[in-house]
C-alpha cells in the first residue's frame, strides 16, 4: 500500500492515506514501524502533528534492542557483575553490597540465555538495593533545599514510567533510575516534587519545573535516550 514517509525527531513515520477512514490512527509493529493512517482528505501533515503529540506513547511501544550483560560490567551506581564458571549444574547468583556474581554450569557460556536471564534478575535485584538505600534520602534532601513536601515515598519496578506522584503526594520511583547519570536523576525527583504541587502537565508546571532546574528543558531532552529498562550496555555519562 502506497505511503509517505517522513522523520518525526529521528524516527521514520509511514502515513497512508485510506479512502474508507474518517479518523487518524496510529500503530508501532512489532518490528518497530511507526504507521500512521489517515483520511484520504487529510493532510500528510496533520497525520505527522497527530503522531507527535504520541510521542511518548511511541517511544513506550518501539521494540527494545537489548544485548548481552558482559563480565565486569558496571550495574548502576555501586556494583559490579562477574559471571564464573564451575563444575557443578545449576546456576546461582549472589548480590553482595558492591558485586553481582553469577556461577554458571561450565559447559554452558555467560551468553546462553539461561545465564543471562538468572544475571538480569540478579542485576535489578543489586539495582532495587542501591535504588532503596539512594533515593529517598535523595528525594527528601531535594524536598529540604526547594521547599516542597511529600507523604510517602517507595521504589518499585516500573515498566514505562520513571515515577509518579498522586494527589496524596505519595511518589513512587522506578529503581531503574540506578541507571542514569545524577543530572538526569535529580530531574526525575525533582519532576515528582513539582508535581505535589502541580498535579498535571503543562504551562503551570513546567514553570515549576524552572523554579528548581533552569536547564530544565535541556534534561529533559538528555532522558528521551534512555528507557526504563535494564541496560545491557553501559550509559554514557554526562559531564
């Protein structure tokens, strides 16, 4: 089927005009193509304004690139994963307070996706401790020092949300935050905060946002490359 397509902020879009359509869909395929459908009177480019404002919604939707955990790679702010081999047949895993070690049948490879899966179990439980111990007492320094105040705070495993805050002021952080450089960190607490007094998004917010971070804008770029997932190759970090 005949289409158009077009770069929405470094993603491919595809827009069909379909004569028998009176509304404008959107879809990601499993593949990762972004498709939109329109009226064969509408625009191509109230099809590309349409898939915009869904920006985020795409983003949760494209499918995750994802490679081997490697030994010796860094897991969030204060671990180390080490992968050995031994005689025995089963695989165990072990989280000290700086090392995720996991010991592998030595007739398979740290590769095999037996392994792998045991290691990222073992990676998000190092990765909840850390975000446990790290980010209350960095959400309530943050509280003290722009002058906000919350109810509760809790760490769970989030699968496309870095946060969130309810109108009780209860915040919950995802513990794959461990992840990200501070800058960005401090950007998601203090995004939560802002909203225990701007609930919803938009001008009144952002201009909240701007009373704690005035490179606001420029840190919430820097997230859209990151994903609440668990990276297998190590973030770079900013300056």
């Amino acid at each position: 089927m005949a289409f158009k397509q077009f770069e929405l902020t470094g993603y491919p879009v595809k827009i069909y005009k379909r004569r028998n359509s009176r509304t404008l869909r959107l879809s990601v395929t499993g593949s990762g193509d972004i498709r939109v459908s329109i009226p064969a009177w509408a625009s191509y480019s109230a099809g590309l304004n349409f898939a915009h404002s869904k920006l985020q919604w795409i983003e949760q939707q494209l499918p995750v690139k994802t490679d081997a955990l490697r030994n010796g790679q860094a897991i969030g702010k204060s671990h180390l994963l080490y992968f050995q081999p031994y005689s025995g047949s089963r695989l165990t895993t072990r989280v000290t307070p700086t090392e995720i070690l996991v010991r592998y049948p030595a007739v398979l490879e740290p590769s095999h996706p037996r392994v792998q899966a045991s290691a990222k179990v073992a990676c998000i439980r190092a990765l909840r401790i850390q975000a446990e111990r790290l980010l209350p007492q960095r959400l309530r320094q943050l509280a003290a020092d722009y002058d906000y105040e919350f109810s509760s705070v809790r760490v769970k495993q989030l699968k496309s949300r870095w946060g969130s805050c309810d109108q009780h002021k209860n915040i919950v952080l995802n513990l794959y935050l461990m992840q990200l450089p501070w800058q960005l960190i401090d950007y998601v607490l203090l995004h939560e905060l802002a909203h225990t007094r701007v609930l919803q998004h938009g001008a009144p917010f952002w201009q909240e946002m701007q009373r704690s971070l005035l490179d606001t804008k420029a840190r919430r770029k820097a997230m859209k490359a990151y994903r609440p997932v668990l990276f297998t190759n190590e973030p770079v970090a900013m300056a």
